[in-house]
C-alpha cells in the first residue's frame, strides 16, 4: 500500500468522523433550542398572573351562563394555561364564600358589585 493511499484512507476516515459530529452537534443544537423554546412559553403563561385572575376572567367571558369547574378547566386549557381541578374547585367556593360570586347548584356566576 502506498503512503498516499493510506493517507486518502485516515483523511476519509476523519471525514467520516467530522460528518458524524456534525450531526451530532445539530442534534444538541435542536435540543437546546426546544428548551429555551419551552422555557420561554413558561414563563410567558398567564400563570404569573395566578390562578384566580384566570378564574374571574372565564367567569367574566361566561357572563350569566355560568361557569362550573369543567368549564372554567376547558376554557383555560384553550387559552393556554393548565389548571388542577381541585384549584378550581376550592377556589370557586372561596368566591362564593367572599360574596364575589353566587352558586345556585349548578353553576357559578359573579355577583353584581361582587369584583372590587
């Protein structure tokens, strides 16, 4: 074998080599970029503004149809921003229970002059 063969061999073998960490380097790239991404969406969510501001909001938008947690879950879920059950629960109970909203069973709706 000649020296420039073996040479034209080790120079494709490293090619080879620096394709491949190309390719690995776009992976990581594309990784970071999606959690910086992701980070980003989180600490844009209307989350900062808290549970309850997004509450009285979908309760606002529903007006005198009323809202029941389901609902409200749905209507946050459309707008972005996931919510536990049991938050909204204890809280739409906690509105009723501060006179800023009525229940009638079924249903929950503000009070009128109940938001101050």
């Amino acid at each position: 074998m000649s020296v420039a063969s073996v040479l034209d061999d080790m120079l494709d073998e490293l090619r080879a080599k620096r394709q491949e960490i190309g390719a690995r380097i776009e992976v990581l790239e594309e990784a970071r970029e999606r959690l910086r991404t992701n980070r980003e969406r989180r600490s844009r969510a209307p989350r900062t503004r808290g549970v309850k501001q997004i509450v009285l909001d979908v309760m606002m938008e529903a007006g005198a149809d009323g809202v029941d947690t389901g609902s409200v879950l749905e209507r946050a879920e459309f707008k972005g921003v996931e919510l536990r059950r049991s938050t909204v629960s204890s809280l739409l109970s906690r509105l009723v229970r501060d006179k800023v909203a009525e229940y009638n069973g079924q249903k929950y709706c503000l009070r009128e002059g109940g938001l101050r």
